[in-house]
C-alpha cells in the first residue's frame, strides 16, 4: 500500500465527506466524491437541515489540521454563554466556562462550500455530483452509481468511505457484507425553524453573543446569531403538541402563553406564515457496529452514529471522526487492513457515548436550566474549576472545550458525581448534628423525651432524597 497511493472512494459530499477528502487528498491518496445532490455551490437554495451550526474544539482541530480554521472562524459568530429567556420575559445568561472560551455559530452551506472548494483545490481529488450510490462490493472494492441522466459508473478503488448521512446507502451494503449492529431510536419530540429578522435598522434584535434559550421543561425554542443581522430559531416539542395547533389562533395563544417576548421578534404574521406552512421533522439517534468491514469499507459521521442535536456534537464529532482516521492511518503506515479495525475499535466507544451525552442534555436544555440545583451545581462547577483547572473540568467543558474522549468525559462526570455527593452528605450530617444538638437543648428545657426527638430526626432523615443519605 506504501509503494503506491491509494485509491479511496467517499460517498456524500456534505461536511463531514468533504472534510475527509481533504485529509485524505493530504495524504497524497487519489480521491474520488460522489454526492447524490447537485453542486451546492451553483445552487440557488439548498433543501436540508438546519442552517446553523454550533463549532467548538473538536471541530475547530480538526480545520486547523487541514489549513482551513481561519478561514471558517473568519464567518462566524463567537457564542459565549446561553441565553435564558424566562416566561416573564426576563433574560438571564449562564456561561458556557470561563469567560474566554466560546463555541461559533456557523452557516451550514458557507462552510460545506468552503470544505468543497478547498478539497477540489488538490489535483488527487475529483469530484461527481448527482450520482446516486447503488452498491458496493466490499471484496472487490467495487462502488456502481447511478447519475441524473440514468448512466450506471462503476469504480474499483482500495477504499470505500461511507460519509453519507444517517440514512446511509454505505452501511445499508455493509449490513449485507458483515454482522453489523444497529439501533435506531426516534425520539417523540420534532423540530422546526422559524426566524428573527434584521431590525429595520439592519440590526439584531436581541444580544448577539450567545445561544439564546426559552427552557419550557417539556420543550424549548432556541435562537442562534446569522451574518445577515437575523436570528434563525428552532422550536423543539413533542409532535403531540406541534399536531394540536391547527389555527392561526391556536398558534398565537401557544406563543403567547410559552414565548411572549420571541411575538415582537418574529412578527406575528411571519411566524404565522412559516410555522403553518411548515412541517415539524423528526429526530433521530443512530448507534452501530463496526464501522468497517475488512479492508475495504469504513463508515463516519452520521453514518455511524447519527445524533440528536442537543450537545452541538453531530458536526464535531464527525470532524473528528477525521482526525482519529488520520492517527490510525499514521499508527498503521496506511495499512487499511490494521487502521480499519483500529479506528472502528477506538471510535465507536466514543460515538455511543455523544450519542447518549446528546439525549442526556436535551433534559438539560429544556429543564434542568430552570431548576435553582442545576444553577447551584454548575456554579460550584466553575468555581471548582477556576480553583483546580488540572483536576476538575465541568462535563461540557470537557465534551465542548478539549479533545477528551467523549467516554472519559461521561467517566471523569460520574467520578465528580461521586465527589460532590459526599461532600454534600457530610455537610448535610454537619448540618444535622448542629441542628440536633440545637433541637436537644431546647428540648430538655422543654420537657420532651429523647425517644420523641429520635423518632422526629427519623422522619427527616427519610424525607431527604436517597442520593444524600
């Protein structure tokens, strides 16, 4: 393999394919990229997901690697902390960490632009659009596409790389070829996008720094900064609730008793106009293994383990899925037969684990930042880690502001758990011994047996919650 470049096929030319192309072209590998959509370059509008996008370190690494972090960071919004938007319309924010560390807001299409363009900058790299994947053989080494005008192109390559999404035509051909697990999980809550406009004055309405949120415990609406001065908003909530309002009136008594102060934002006839024009999508959890088969087929991104979009983790991951191919394929001197099987090892631990971090802080999002414990633990977090930066790093510090690996993150959590919760529970005793002592004073002035003042301390022992006895 070393005494001659490899020929790798990538299937999907979203942002994690071309991202690979790119790492792959850097190898000196011939790359060929099938993307079954037209050039998004040349397109007037894009159909697909979300326009915005939340960029921290993962991905921000895994740019700079190829030459390419300046140029995105030069079209993005710094996000320093979340906006709470409570239902009086007061605003309060919570730090994502210290106060120099930021997550970005990006633009989808810009960047899948400038991924595409800087791939196509390498002579190794060629790429075809509108050519749909119809099999893959993964003895061979043989990918057949179909393109726009119905002609069937076969090529047999060294390496056939799925980066093309969660409902990938990769994977479905791997699952044919090996003893693949899947699991796929639905969760009941859609999403849909609706807007805040420039100002007439072109300007933001609301402060522009931040990841706005309006928590509303069994759903939430959040708002990420655009260029263009507007704000594009994501309503999350059960289908249940989305198919209950059927009318205009509906809609607006909904807004108007959960997110009062978003009405003069959006313009009650625009949000009128999007949300019952609009179609509220689902959401998908996607968990699989391995991600190879043999030396011939890999999977990455969402492929191979789609994600709920809650933790700003899909896109991040999936750079860095690009960055541990890159080791391996380094560890093992391009050797697919080793790096493969290396790679799907290590990663998939990893990608189940976002995964789960991802359902896990949709509960945050959209609750726990209303509950006076939850803005407690996170204070006594930071404080933590301002007094012990080496030795105590906050959960979303760890998953948003290093390259720890995503299970170590969820381990090192648990292992603080169980710091914090014996330190409670000593306090709580210290507490409780004062108090006793307190209460036995009083009651031997008072004549009450020290069988009654047991039974009593009892009671109030049973009553706290189990994790502090």
């Amino acid at each position: 393999m070393s005494e001659r470049k490899p020929h790798v096929v990538v299937v999907g030319g979203g942002l994690v394919g071309a991202l690979n192309t790119c790492f792959l072209a850097k190898r000196g590998f011939i790359v060929d990229l099938y993307e079954k959509r037209s050039d998004i370059r040349k397109a007037e509008h894009v159909k697909g997901r979300s326009i915005n996008l939340a960029l921290s370190t993962r991905g921000r690494t895994a740019l700079r690697m190829v030459g390419l972090e300046d140029t995105v960071l030069e079209n993005g919004i710094p996000m320093h902390a979340r906006m709470i938007h409570d239902p009086d319309g007061s605003r309060r924010p919570i730090l994502y960490g210290k106060e120099d560390q930021y997550i970005m807001s990006v633009d989808r299409r810009r960047l899948n632009e400038v991924l595409l363009t800087a791939a196509e900058k390498n002579p190794n790299v060629t790429c075809h659009f509108e050519h749909k994947l119809v099999s893959c053989d993964f003895k061979t080494g043989e990918a057949e596409f179909i393109n726009n005008e119905g002609k069937r192109i076969k090529k047999t390559v060294d390496l056939i790389v799925g980066n093309d999404g969660a409902f990938s035509g990769v994977r479905k051909e791997m699952m044919k070829a090996t003893l693949l697990d899947y699991q796929q999980q639905y969760i009941p809550h859609g999403y849909m996008e609706l807007t805040i406009p420039p100002s007439p004055k072109d300007e933001y309405l609301m402060e522009t720094n931040y990841l706005h949120i309006w928590p509303r415990n069994e759903f939430m609406m959040i708002a990420l900064p655009n260029l263009d001065k507007s704000f594009t908003c994501t309503l999350f909530m059960p289908f249940e609730i989305f198919n209950s309002i059927k009318t205009e009136e509906d809609l607006m008594n909904f807004f108007r008793d959960k997110f009062p102060d978003s009405i003069p934002l959006m313009g009650e006839e625009t949000l009128k106009q999007i949300f019952m024009s609009s179609k509220a999508l689902p959401m998908v959890s996607i968990k699989c293994s391995p991600y190879h088969v043999e030396d011939k087929g890999l999977i990455m991104g969402d492929a191979a383990h789609a994600m709920v979009p809650f933790y700003g983790q899909g896109m991040n991951a999936g750079f860095e899925d690009c960055i541990a191919l890159d080791e391996m394929l380094d560890l093992y001197k391009n050797d697919f037969s080793k790096a493969l099987p290396a790679y799907s090892e290590t990663r998939t631990v990893d990608a189940h684990a976002i995964c789960d971090l991802a359902m896990y802080n949709y509960v945050e999002m959209r609750k726990s930042v209303n509950s006076k414990l939850f803005l407690m633990r996170k204070k006594l977090d930071n404080l933590l880690f301002t007094i012990f930066p080496n030795s105590w790093i906050p959960l979303y510090t760890m998953v948003a502001f290093t390259r720890t690996r995503y299970h170590l993150c969820i381990a090192r959590r648990k292992h603080q758990d169980e710091i914090l919760t014996k330190v409670l529970s000593g306090g709580m005793m210290v507490l409780l011994g004062v108090c006793a002592l307190s209460a036995l004073r009083i009651c031997n002035q008072r004549g009450i047996t020290f069988q009654t003042l047991t039974d009593k301390a009892m009671e109030l022992w049973e009553s706290f919650p189990p994790v502090y006895r």
